[in-house]
C-alpha cells in the first residue's frame, strides 16, 4: 500500500496558519471587552486601558507560542540524519581545504 495523503490535510494546515492571526485578533477583542467591562464596573475611563494593555499581552503571547512550536519542529528537521549528511560532507571538504592552505 502506497502511503497516501490525508484527504483535508491541506485544508488543516491553511487552518493552523490561518488561527494565529485570528487569535490575535480574538485577544484583543477580549481584552477591550474587559476593559469596556472594568469602566462600566467602576466608571474609571483609563479602566479600558488596562484590558487593551491584557488583550496586546495576549496576542503577543500567542505569538511567541507559535514561535516556540514552530522552532521546536525545525529543530527536530535539522537533527534528522537525512539532512545532516550535507552539513557531515562540507564539513569534510572544509576539513581538507585547510589541510592544503599549510
């Protein structure tokens, strides 16, 4: 059996590209909800400014996540040994064009 592709796969990965942004977003809406929530809660305008100071913290911490996730996965790749033996052969050949420069 040859291994074929899942049929929606393409359609998962334009989803998880596609969720970052909307997470953004989403934080930042929420974090304006909070804020408009603390102001009519106490009647103190600068209130708002909090929640859209937690709602920027948020996104930017969503970002960083996705960061993390997407480092760790590329550095897995460059531990594979499939892609080590180019690096293994200039390696090599750096090896012995020092060996001719003496």
């Amino acid at each position: 059996m040859k291994n074929e592709e899942p049929k929606f796969k393409k359609i998962a990965q334009g989803a998880d590209s596609l969720s970052l942004g909307i997470s953004m977003v989403v934080a930042v809406i929420i974090g304006v909800a909070i804020g408009l929530g603390l102001r009519n809660l106490t009647g103190a305008g600068w209130t708002l400014w909090i929640g859209v100071f937690i709602g920027i913290a948020a996104a930017i911490l969503n970002v960083y996540k996705a960061y993390a996730k997407q480092k760790k996965v590329f550095d897995e790749l460059a531990e594979d040994p499939r892609y080590t033996y180019k690096k293994e052969q200039q390696d090599k050949y750096d090896a012995e064009d020092e060996d001719d420069k003496y």
